[in-house]
C-alpha cells in the first residue's frame, strides 16, 4: 500500500468512528394485547394464544361509523366517530442516530390474497387505503425521514370467510437499497373472532315483528313480560315474515383495543331478509357470512343456532365462552356449507352438531335451551321431554283426574284439539284423526331421539343428570311429512331467557283443579333456582304456526368484555 492510500484509510477510519452508523428501522405492533403499541419490536412472526402469549388482534371492522348505511370496511378510507380506534396500530420507528442513507426505500407488503382481506391506511387517523383491494400488496413509504409513522389496519371478513380464509394476517416490513434487501421483519395479525353471547349473558333489548292486529295481543302482553326483566321491546312492521329469531344471530367481537356487537343475517331469503342491516350503525356491526340464494332450507334459519354457556368436554378441554350447536340438517337439506365453515373457523366456541332431522321445522331451540342456575355449573340444560308429559298424564288418570280436559279452547286449522286425559290416553285425539296407538309410537320415537341428543351432549358439554331439567312436550306427526314431528302442546323449552326470567308460551296441557300440570310442572323445577317465570299464549299467532316464544323474538345481550379475553385461553 502506497503512503497516499495508507492516508486515505486511515482518513476513512476516523469517519467512521465519529460518524454514526446509519438508524435501523424497525415495526412495532401491540403484540402484548393489552391496548398499547408494543416497544418490543422481536417475534411479530409468531401469533399465540394464552395469557402472557404474544400475537396482534385485528378488528373485522363492519360496523358504520359515518353513519352512511354501509359498514366501514366497505370503503378505503379511515370514517368518522371512532372509526380510528378500531384500527390496529402497525408503527414503523426509528431505532438510532443519524439520517437513512438516501439510497434506502421503506416497504410495507402482503400476499396479494392477504391484500383481498385486509386494508392498511397510511394513517390511523383521517388516512387512505395504500394497501387492500383496491391498492394492491404493496406501500413504498414516500421517505424515511422521520422517528416514528403509525399506520392503522382493518379485517374486511371474519375467518371463514373470503374462501375459508385461517383469519391470520402476515405482514413483511422491508428496508431496500440499489443493491437489495437491507433488513426484513415479519409479524403476523390474526383477525378477532366472532363469537355468541349465551342465555347467561345479561339482555338489553328484545326484538319481535309488529304484524298487526294478527299478532297485537302477543306484543301487548310480551311488552309487559320484557319490561319486567329489565329490556327494551322493539318492534318491526313486516306482516309477512313473523319469525324474528330465524331472520339473525346477533354475536360479538372482542380485541384489546375494541369491542361491538356484530349481527349476522341468516342465510335466508324471506321478508325479515332486511332487517338484520337496519341494525347497521357505530359499534354495532353487520355481517353476512354467505351470500342468500333462492330456495334457503329451513336448518339455515337462526332458530338452529345457538350456544351453551361456558363448559367443558368430557376429555377436559374448557370453552369459558360455551359452544355453538346446531342442527346439521337432512339429506336434501343441509346446514349451509360456508355459514358452517364461518363457524367453525372462528375457533373458540367449537359448533356441535345435534340430530334434529327428526323435526318438522328441524331447529334445535324447539327441544333444548339453557337457563342460569345458582349452583352446579351455574346452568341447567332443559331438555323436551315426551316421556314425562305422558308420565304426568298417567299419574293424574291414575289418581282419579282422568276427567281433567287438556288443550282447552285450542284447535289447528278450526278442528278441535280439546280432550279429556283419559279420552287421550285411551283413543288420542278423533279431531285431529290421531289415534292412541299412533301418538304412543310417534312420541316413543322421540323420546329415543332426545335420549341420543343427551347423551352426545353428555360428552360433549359432560353434563350430568343433575344438570338436566325435563321439560314435558307431546309431539305429532307433520301433516305434509308424518315421518317428521311438530309439537302438539306448546313446546315450553322454546322459551325467551332474559335476564333471570323465562318467558315461556303456554303449554295447554292437562288443567287439574284449575292448575296446568305441564306448567306447575316447570315452575316447581325452576322458580327455586330464582328464576322468573310468566306463561304467555301463543298459540293462534305462532304455535300452530310450527314455531313459538323464542321463534318469535331475538335478543341483543351486553357480555361484559373484561370476560371475553379469548386470546388468553391456552390449550388450542
């Protein structure tokens, strides 16, 4: 080395040691889940679940916070109200001294089918789309002359959905020169699940179908029985479509950073069609798993879906938010495919599927709910039960009540249905062309069938035979298909929980010295575990109709979020 060339490094050197080495950029996510970006920028990649667990929540952003009758996902800018809070934080900081070579370019990308399920905004506030459909899976940040850029990002579908989309989110943060690839980091979202409040979970708001004079005597008395437990009723004019509870499923979503209600419309294509989106507003969200086809079956309708409240399976797996069940349906009729893989992908109320090909209607409310109780588990499971309702009838007969008349003034279609009990026991019902032998056979059929929903739950939910109420039910055949059952007496278990009190319909069963046996029956099981109970009668409007109380109406619970941390479970 020449003495000129020994000058010039030596010269170099002392740059180098008095010049700082160039910043580092690194991007910051809430990892830690508890509200607030993280300054701890390590193992973004990897999304766990479990306290003490690190891993990003996204927010399926649906609700509309401008108020423009479309939800806030939907467009590709940040909307008013609170629109930016419910944006998850990606903030890009400046770790270092000095200035980024003016070489360095700053990128933020997706895979382009993660662009098609996700907006990132430039900002968190008042920001536009840079990411996401319409902008593709690349940002080139203008430059990098700053110490900290926040950006904000939004879920456009719940996992499930999108093509069975997994909900995660995977985010590549890159710093380019001329000569390639300066340094990469990744980090991963997952989207927050939607997830169903159970009858444990305290009411605000009931909702039920103004039809008019056809049902105004129902909606008087509901009114009264609603106002009591504490809610609201409100009321929807549509005449042709009576069944509120098959029309939504209103669920929730829950992240550190946000939480709202979120009402899912049922894949079905009749008039009350319209009404889950009137519910469209700020922090109330709406969403539709799958578009709604002509020609809907009836397993679709919401009255076949519902939830238990927190429980564990037999092999000891805890679900602190309960577990979906449904009916799968028949062959011919399936449960929707797409709704079932939506709920199944949300993955923290695993569904159970309950046989009710059995039935008419084919719901899964018109043979089971649950209620709080102050013990045990803290609930109990009711379950239709044909065989007790034929037990109290022959303990009455044999007692000498036989006389008693039961289905009083009820009739289906002006044929009477009122009968002695021992006229019933001995020829069944004439006016309805329903004989003793067949009505013994066709509820001795369910019985197996209720027997078998029993004991799946058993194992599904571990219940134990004290955590089981009968409820009594008798059933007959459907007149259009008499391989399948309706209710003969009103279906009691099909029942409206809020608050502590059940609003039950009117079973008209066996009157005994001015007393209904089937409802001293439930009230003598249930109002000692504090539990509110009113009959109302439902019989013109809704039962002879295939449905009742709960058919009729539909709820908005209020979960309190403190409990609905399910990024803190382990074990999945």
């Amino acid at each position: 080395m020449q003495i000129g060339e020994r000058v010039d490094a030596a010269a170099a050197a002392l740059v180098d040691a008095v010049e700082p080495p160039p910043p580092r950029f690194r991007m910051h996510f809430d990892a830690d889940r508890d509200g607030q970006v993280d300054d701890n920028w390590m193992g973004l990649a990897r999304w766990e679940l479990g306290r003490g667990k690190r891993g990003t929540i996204v927010v399926c952003n649906d609700d509309d916070d401008d108020r423009r009758g479309v939800p806030d996902n939907r467009d590709g800018r940040v909307n008013g109200g609170n629109d930016s809070s419910e944006l998850a934080p990606i903030v890009i900081r400046k770790h270092g001294a000095g200035t980024a070579p003016g070489s360095w370019r700053g990128r933020l990308e997706v895979a382009p089918v993660t662009a098609r399920r996700v907006r990132i905004f430039d900002a968190r506030s008042g920001g536009v789309e840079v990411i996401g459909p319409r902008k593709g899976p690349r940002y080139q940040l203008p430059d990098l002359d700053f110490t900290e850029r926040e950006l904000g990002i939004e879920a456009l579908f719940f996992a499930g959905e999108d093509g069975g989309w997994d909900g995660l989110v995977p985010i590549t943060w890159l710093i380019e020169d001329d000569d390639g690839v300066v340094s990469r980091q990744t980090g991963t979202m997952r989207v927050a699940p939607w997830m169903m409040p159970s009858h444990l979970e305290p009411a605000e708001k009931v909702f039920v179908v103004d039809a008019g004079a056809f049902n105004h005597r129902f909606r008087a008395e509901l009114a009264t029985m609603v106002a009591s437990a504490g809610c609201a009723l409100q009321q929807f004019p549509q005449p042709d479509d009576i069944w509120m509870q098959d029309c939504m499923e209103i669920g929730f979503t829950f992240a550190p950073q946000h939480h709202m209600p979120v009402v899912m419309r049922a894949k079905r294509d009749r008039e009350l069609k319209t009404f889950p989106r009137t519910l469209l507003q700020p922090n109330f969200g709406y969403e539709e798993p799958t578009r709604v086809p002509p020609g809907d079956g009836t397993f679709d309708s919401t009255g076949n879906l519902e939830v238990t409240p927190p429980v564990k399976s037999r092999d000891g797996r805890s679900f602190p938010w309960g577990r979906i069940y449904l009916g799968p349906g028949r062959g011919g009729e399936p449960f929707d495919p797409a709704v079932l893989r939506f709920l199944h992908a949300q993955g923290v109320q695993s569904p159970i599927h309950v046989d009710t090909s059995w039935l008419a209607v084919g719901h899964v409310d018109e043979v089971m709910t649950f209620v709080p109780a102050p013990t045990g588990k803290g609930f109990k499971l009711l379950l239709a039960s044909p065989g007790l309702a034929f037990e109290l009838l022959l303990s009455a007969s044999a007692a000498g009540q036989g006389r008693a008349r039961m289905l009083i003034g009820r009739d289906f279609d002006g044929r009477s249905a009122e009968v002695s009990i021992d006229d019933f026991l001995d020829s069944g019902i004439p006016g309805l062309s329903l004989g003793r032998s067949r009505l013994q056979s066709f509820n001795g059929k369910a019985v197996k069938r209720l027997a078998a929903i029993r004991d799946k739950l058993g194992q599904e939910i571990s219940l134990d035979p004290d955590d089981v109420i009968e409820v009594p039910i008798i059933f007959m055949p459907n007149e259009v298909q008499p391989a399948l059952a309706d209710a003969l007496t009103t279906g009691m278990v099909n029942m409206l929980v809020i608050n502590r009190h059940c609003i039950v319909p009117k079973p008209y069963g066996p009157v005994v010295g001015g007393l209904d046996l089937f409802e001293q029956d439930l009230r003598t099981k249930l109002t000692p575990m504090g539990l509110s109970l009113k009959f109302i009668d439902d019989w013109f409007e809704y039962h002879v109709n295939l449905g009742e109380v709960h058919c009729a109406t539909n709820t908005l619970r209020r979960p309190d979020p403190a409990k609905w941390k399910w990024w803190e479970q382990d074990g999945r």
